[in-house]
C-alpha cells in the first residue's frame, strides 16, 4: 500500500491502458479520480472495482481536448479527495491513415485530443499537483520505432514527451516529478482491427516475444507514482518488450 493516502487523477481511466492504471493506484493505496469522455458505465465499473478491493474511486466526466472541461475536471478531483498527488495525463486516439489520405478534419481532432489535451492536463496538473507529486504521461513507443500510416499519431505523442521534458525542469524544485511512459503494442479492446490483423509482425520485432497486457503499463506507472522513484524524473520510460 505504498501509496496510500496518496490522491490521483487518470484521465481516460475507464477503458484499456488507463483502467488498468485506474486499477493499480487503487489497489496500492490511492484514492482516484477516473476520467472518462463518453462511457459512464465503464467509469462506474472501475470505481466499482477500486471499491471492492477496498479503495475508494469517483468517476469525472470531461472531454479532455476542451479547455473548460479540464479545468472543471480538476476543480472536482481537487475537491473529491482534498487535492491531488499524482496525476496521469492518459490521452490519446490513434490516427491510421497515410499522410497523403489524412484528412484535415482527422489531423484537427487528433491534434486537439493528444496535443491540445495533453497542454491542458499538463498545465492545470503543474498548478495544482501537490509539492512531491507526481505527473506521468502516456505516449508510445512509436515516437522511438518508426511504422507506416501513424505519422500524425506519433508527431502529436512526439509534443508530449517534448512537454514532459520541459515541465519536469519547471517544477523540479518543488520535488515534482514528470515522466512519460512509452508503451509498445498492447492488447487492449481499442486495439483497432488493423493493428491487431497484422499483430505478429510487431510481436516478432518485440525482444520478449509478445504482446503487452495493460498491466505491464500499469505497474510502470504505479512505480514512477511511488517514493521509490522520487530521483526518476524527465525521462522517458520505454515499456514495450524492448521493442523500443
């Protein structure tokens, strides 16, 4: 119960990757606040978990790529709990297209949810994060490992490792950490069908021989939460079976 006592946020924490953060802050002590953009009843499911396994969990709803709603977001978690330790800037949506087929209208809203959600998770978590807090974000390993048809994707997860890098020398002398966890291939039910048909090429490249489970992310996220990890900041955490 490492960190018990300890207040989170998870934005985009309902489903996939962020459930299982949601999930493994809970079952180590954390009170947590679990985003979601559409979907209540997965949300309540999550809060659900966290509460039987002993936790305690409130489920916010915010669209994440609008200013407004982050900044409610985080007036709620704040007020849920009585402030916040660790934030986890968990966004993303995942643009296949080849650059030459990538509409303006697909380019606009993957800028405005992973790079323009990303600034205004970040911002709002350095004001308000605790002193000795936590602030991890999520990108992927495919800003390390270049593929095909994922050229906007990776470029606005490429803007949130910058941000991190920046954030973590803004904040360091409040004993802040900021890092950034890059996940390779992981198994989740948004794992879109084309990704997923040509699955074993990837797995094949991938030094331990398969796909990642959430959970892999999960326990990297819950250790970069943890005191153990309080000299770890400003980097970039690879967490894809050495594929990147």
């Amino acid at each position: 119960m490492e960190l018990e006592g300890k207040n989170a946020l998870v934005t985009a924490g309902s489903r996939g990757i962020g459930r299982a953060i949601s999930l493994a802050l809970g079952e180590r002590g954390a009170n947590v606040v679990v985003n979601y953009v559409a979907s209540a009843d997965a949300a309540n499911e999550v809060v659900e978990e966290i509460g039987a396994r002993g936790g305690k969990a409130v489920a916010v709803q915010a669209d994440l790529g609008v200013s407004e709603d982050v900044a409610r977001l985080f007036e709620e978690a704040e007020q849920a709990f009585g402030g916040l330790d660790i934030v986890v800037n968990n966004v993303g949506i995942n643009l296949v297209a080849p650059l030459a087929e990538t509409t303006e209208e697909d380019f606009d809203r993957t800028v405005a949810v992973n790079f323009k959600g990303s600034f205004l998770v970040l911002k709002n978590a350095a004001r308000i994060v605790s002193d000795g807090g936590r602030i991890i974000s999520i990108s992927t390993g495919n800003t390390r490992v270049t593929m095909p048809m994922i050229g906007v994707y990776s470029a606005t997860k490429a803007a949130v490792e910058q941000m991190t890098y920046s954030l973590a020398k803004e904040v360091g002398a409040r004993g802040v950490t900021v890092n950034v966890v890059l996940p390779g291939l992981t198994d989740t039910e948004g794992l879109r069908p084309e990704i997923r048909a040509n699955a074993d090429g990837i797995i094949g490249m991938t030094p331990l021989g398969r796909m990642g489970r959430p959970e892999d992310i999960a326990d990297v996220v819950a250790f970069l939460a943890s005191e153990q990890a309080r000299w770890v900041t400003g980097q970039a955490i690879g967490a894809s079976g050495g594929l990147s």
